[in-house]
C-alpha cells in the first residue's frame, strides 16, 4: 500500500494574505490581522489599545470601509467603530461587551489550472491512503475528489473526512482513502491548551485508525505544525510544544499495544531543528532516509527543495520499518524555476501561479 502527504495549498479558495509577500519569513498582514484580533478580544479597551487599535486598522485598509483589500471587519451587533461624515475613524466601543463581531481574512479563487494541476498530482501519485494538507474544509475536500480528481481521469476516494481545526483561514488537515482502507476510530486534539491557555496545536493532530485490506490496524497521525510566520521565538516554541504532545500521542498509541504508526505532514521545519527535537529524536524513522526513497536528486520537499526547505515527513514506527519497499517525493506539480529548470513538470504547467503547490508530494510504499 502507498501512504501519501501534500500540502495541496487550499483547494477552491484561499486567503488573500497568505498570497502576500513574505519579509524575511514574516507575513506583515497575517501579523497585523492577529493582532488586531489579540487587542479586540480585550475585556476592556484602555487609550493606548485604542491607539494601536487605529494603527492597525488603517494599515489593513479599514479606514474608510469594513472591507479592505486582505480583511473584513465584520460588525453585527454593537458598533466597534465610527466613521464621521467629517473623515477618519474611531473607536467608540471601550471592550469586548460593547459590541459582537470579529476581524476575518478575505479569500480568493486558486488559480483554476493549478487546481487542475492538484488533480493530477493526486491522481499521479495514486496513494491508497492520502493525506491532504491545508484543505479548506470536509465540503471542500469531497467537491474535490468528486468533481476535480474524476475530471483529470483520477478515481475519486471512497472515505473523506476532515475535522475543522485551530485556524481561521482555513487550513485544516484532512484524509482521503481507497475502497478497502475503511477509517474507523478518530481521535481529535483541536481543544487541547498549553499552560498558557493557547491551543496546542495550529491546526489539530488527528488520530485516524485504519484498516488494511489484510486486517492489520494502521494509526495515522496527520500534522500541519506552526509556520515560521512571526516572531521567531514564540514560532520556535510553538512548534516544539506540537513536536512533544505528538511524541506524546505516539507513545500512547505504542503504550496501547499498536505497532503500525504513522506521522505525516507538513512540520514547518528541519530534520536537525531543535524544535522538531522531541519528535524526532524518538524510535520514529523519517521515511526520506530509508536507501529505497528516491528524493529525485533533491533532499527538501517545498520551494527549491534545497535541504533547508525539506520540512513535509512520513515518520514510521519500529513496526513499519521493515515493511518499507519504496518511497520519493513528487514534484510535477511544483514550480522548477527556469534556466535551469530543476526537474520535469506537466507540460501544462508553465508559470509559476499554475502550481499546484510549493510543496512537492511525499509518499512511501509498504508491504502490510
């Protein structure tokens, strides 16, 4: 059977902002956006966060309208601000209570060709159990595998599910399997809080128990941990933090009697970084170092796939190891840059928008 994880970059629609431009690893809009929404949730609201409050506001472009370019302020009960016939803004809620909205991100329609180009990459790769990443929703995800895959002359998946996560934008961490593969027991983690009352996890780490047409159980455990967005240290934090409660989970699985574990995703970060630390330091393998994985020449999996950018994993228990006949990544639907061009793509593909992801997609093939 093939195991396969990729980050398909949202399916249908996408938030504005993620396709902004990144400063030094920072997205200057997501940044702003969770501030504002950090300062709003205030119980109350003293002059200096009505201050920044108004800064950030016009810097999202909410000054003369609630819809700007990458958000939209959303005010339906109460009034959170005024906008005098005279010009400018200003805030005449003072907390929380005054009034009942939110701030959310504005999103876009995905480049129809690089949608087709997802299809194919799906089809292509023909994993029996698939894990998708940065899906929109459950919705989202069937349309996909119903409509789309089927259209590129894929056959569409017989299990779909999709538990809504941590993230607004709409990013989750989904599964998609083969007639055969039926998901039985699914365990969720999206309500889980650090000691600071933040959730663990940016998006969740579901538990999904498997079934192989043989009977043998496989767990999978599908990750998308914290980007690199954003002050550095805290990002760092959070990702360790991911990386220790999934070793966790793992090591109640293994606890539990179950050899067959699987982690997959994209974990934002590199096979010697400090925070992935306490994940990969355990009895896990990453399947990109068995001598059967054939990485095409190059050792990372997004962008350039220089080592620096190998951050996508298939982590295998002690139990899988030596059930691993083969294995690579997949990049015929990323971008290979020009002159020269790093690898082969779809001839359809021809500038960079058509994509269908930054990521290319990983897969391993086991004999269980």
């Amino acid at each position: 059977m093939r195991i396969a994880s990729y980050n398909v970059e949202n399916l249908f629609n996408r938030a504005r902002a993620l396709n902004g431009e990144m400063d030094e690893g920072s997205n200057p809009v997501l940044d702003q956006f969770s501030e504002l929404n950090g300062l709003i949730d205030k119980p109350a609201y003293a002059a200096s966060d009505k201050a920044r409050m108004l800064k950030l506001l016009e810097t999202l472009d909410l000054v003369n309208s609630d819809s700007g370019k990458y958000v939209t302020l959303r005010q339906n009960r109460g009034r959170f601000v005024r906008r005098p016939r005279s010009g400018g803004l200003e805030i005449i809620a003072n907390g929380r209570a005054d009034w009942l909205g939110w701030i959310e991100l504005r999103t876009e329609a995905v480049n129809e060709r690089a949608l087709l180009h997802t299809a194919d990459v799906v089809r292509d790769v023909n994993a029996d159990i698939f894990a998708a990443i940065e899906a929109e929703n459950r919705v989202a995800l069937k349309r996909f595998n119903e409509t789309l895959l089927k259209g590129e002359g894929g056959a569409p998946y017989r299990h779909v599910m999709l538990i809504d996560g941590n993230d607004e934008r709409g990013i989750d961490v989904g599964l998609m399997t083969r007639e055969g593969f039926p998901i039985g027991d699914i365990r969720s983690h999206v309500d889980e809080l650090k000691p600071d009352g933040e959730p663990v996890f940016s998006r969740d780490c579901p538990e999904f128990a498997i079934t192989t047409p043989t009977g043998s159980r496989l767990w999978l455990l599908v990750n998308h941990f914290k980007s690199k967005v954003g002050d550095q240290r805290a990002s760092n934090a959070k990702r360790k933090a991911q990386a220790t409660r999934v070793a966790e989970i793992y090591a109640e699985l293994r606890g539990r009697g179950e050899a067959h574990v699987a982690i997959v995703g994209d974990l934002n970060d590199t096979p010697a970084s400090a925070p992935l630390e306490p994940l990969l330091s355990t009895e896990l393998k990453d399947a990109s170092t068995f001598s059967n994985f054939d990485d095409g020449g190059f050792p990372g999996t997004y962008g350039g796939s220089t080592a620096s950018n190998k951050i996508d994993y298939i982590l295998l228990s002690p139990g899988l190891h030596d059930r691993v006949t083969g294995g690579g990544v997949f990049r015929q639907g990323m971008w290979p840059g020009v002159r020269p061009r790093k690898w082969e793509v779809y001839e359809t593909l021809t500038r960079e928008v058509e994509a269908a992801s930054d990521h290319g997609a990983i897969y391993v093939d086991l004999d269980i």
